[in-house]
C-alpha cells in the first residue's frame, strides 16, 4: 500500500479479492468463491479502471486536449468513475444517462462536478428496469451533444482501452491475489470489459482456466436465446445486445440468473460476509454458486462484485 498518493486517481484498482466461506458453507457449496470487490475504488465501482484508462490512452493519442468537454453515456458507474478522473485532470465533464437508472447515481455524478442529460425511457419503461431500447436513446443523445459541443467522446462500448484496463488491472491482479489458484471467472457483462480483459489475462496465464458469462434469465442474447423479457434488475448489465467489444473465443459458457437470485444473493451477502453489494454482485456470485455445485470441492471459482449496494438505497435491494 503506498503512504501518499499524489491524487485520488491512485486508488483506483488493487481492490481486495475475499473468499466467500461463510456464504459457500451456509449454502452447502464445496468449491472455493473468491469475490474481487470493486466498490473499493474511489468511485465505488469497476467502472473507475476503465474511465481512467480511456482518459489516459485519449491524452497519449491527442484525441483527448487541454480544456476539452468529455462526454460519454452511462448507467450511472461509467459516469462517476469519469466524472472523479475528469474533477482531478481538469476536464469538464457531461454524463448522459436513462432516467431508469438509480437516482442515487446521478446525484454522486453532480456531486462530483459533472453535468448530468437524464434522457426519458422508451414507451412503457420502467424505472429501475433500463432496456436496450432505451440505451439506444441515450446513445442517441450522446452523439448529438458531442458534435454540438466538439467534446471528446469516451464511447465505453467500443473503446479498446476499456478491456485492457481489465486485462493489465483487474486480470492481473486476480491471478497474483489468488497466487494463480484459479479454475473458473463468472462476470456479467454491460459493455463486456470486465469479462473479456479479465479472461483474457486470465487464459494468457492458465488456457484452460473456464470463463463462465452471466446473463438475465429473460435476455441470454450472448448464449443465442431468445429475448423472452428485456426488463430486470440488473442495471448496468444485460443490455439484450451483443457489446462490440465481445470476444466469444474468450467465454466457455453462459450462465444465467434471475431477477429473485440476483436479489437473494445480494442480501445474503450482506447478512452473511459484511459485503453490501449491489444487483450485479448479487447476479454475480448467484451465478458463480450455480456453476459451483457443479464442480468438485477443490475447485475455485473467481467472480466480481462490480458496485455497492450504497448505490441502490433508492430500490428494493434492501427494504
Ligand atoms: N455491474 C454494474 C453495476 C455496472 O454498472 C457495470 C457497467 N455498466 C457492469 C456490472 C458491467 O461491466 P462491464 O461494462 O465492464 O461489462
């Protein structure tokens, strides 16, 4: 642990990986869970590594200048990780997001100094339930307002600085955490960085070690499914689209998890390790427990808890 930090921005990452024990045996689990807590970054989320590296490669290639607007579209993580990278380089900074997501989120983004554009969802959205169809919106939105205000667009959907900073950050540091003791990585995928810059880190050093994607029960579009309900809980994830930056050379295979699992697992987090995760870690380890009971004891799973439960305190996450 360094003693000074010359900013925030050096907090971002070296997030402690915790093995789930208490859960696993109070759940009748033999193999070993080992859960990368994200929300240890200043922003509170995985998020923060990937805003940070987009800014950086953007400054090293010119397509980022002095005094510049950035502009990027979120569900609310993205967001604040830029909003705290753009307050400490001196960037002013627009976020655009759905007005499904969280309240809590656009508040820290303001908070932080950012402009927050909420843009309404598609006919019949539901708060807390953000679509495809609305992110298209959104996208939409981002567009017109960078051309307007000549900003540089961050475009996490594409941006190949997003899974490097997963393959040279979180991968890395899951392999020395878990001193290469991995057999299997489970994540859910938004715009598919986590997943595809962690496993392929991961396989660089260990090919065979399985990496499982997690997709809601009602949109599996990575497995080929059929996109039976676009609404759930997991905000921030499951978009019932196929991110550009998906690798499927990468994922072994597609787990699912419902809206109820998701939710369960959240709770049980917090009741039984003292981890206040939110939905995404609960769809997380909820799908990392059902690949589990599949394997033998000595096996050992690795997944992420991407953000906290702070952020959903405007939900039914915790009543
Ligand atoms: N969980 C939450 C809460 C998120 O906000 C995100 C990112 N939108 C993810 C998981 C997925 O991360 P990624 O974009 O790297 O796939």
């Amino acid at each position: 642990m360094d003693l000074l930090l010359d900013s925030v921005l050096g907090a971002i990452g070296k997030t402690p990986l915790v093995a789930l024990d208490r859960l696993r045996v109070a759940e009748g689990v033999e193999p070993r869970i080992l859960a990368k807590l994200e929300y240890f970054s200043p922003g509170a989320s995985v998020k923060d590594r990937a805003a940070l590296r987009m800014l950086e490669e953007a400054e090293k290639s010119g397509a980022l200048l002095p005094g510049q607007t950035v502009i990027e579209l979120t569900s609310g993580n993205m967001g604040i990780g830029l909003a705290v990278a753009c307050a400490v380089k001196g960037y002013r900074f627009t976020a655009v997001m759905s007005r499904g997501n969280s309240r809590e989120r656009w508040r820290v983004m303001k908070a932080l100094g950012a402009k927050v554009v909420l843009v309404p969802q598609a006919k019949g959205g539901v708060p807390g339930k953000v679509t495809g169809e609305d992110l298209a919106r959104v996208e939409k939105k981002a567009q017109e307002l960078a051309r307007r205000d000549g900003a540089f667009r961050v475009d996490q959907f594409k941006n190949p600085a997003n899974p490097a900073a997963h393959r040279d950050g979180t991968g890395e540091e899951i392999w020395d955490q878990s001193e290469g003791k991995v057999d299997n990585f489970v994540a859910i995928a938004g715009t598919g960085g986590t997943f595809v810059g962690v496993s392929s880190a991961l396989k660089k050093h260990n090919p065979n070690i399985g990496c499982f994607v997690v997709e809601p029960a009602g949109a599996p579009v990575l497995a080929g499914g059929r996109v039976t309900s676009p609404r759930h809980k997991i905000q921030g994830t499951g978009y019932a689209l196929v991110p550009e930056i998906w690798d499927p050379s990468l994922c072994d295979g597609y787990l699912t998890v419902t809206d109820a699992e998701a939710v369960r697992t959240a709770r049980l987090l917090a009741s039984r390790e003292g981890i206040l995760a939110g939905f995404s870690g609960g769809a997380n380890v909820a799908a990392s427990m059902k690949l589990a009971r599949k394997l033998s004891g000595e096996k050992t799973v690795v997944t992420i808890v991407p953000d906290t439960g702070l952020k959903y305190l405007s939900t039914d996450l915790f009543p």
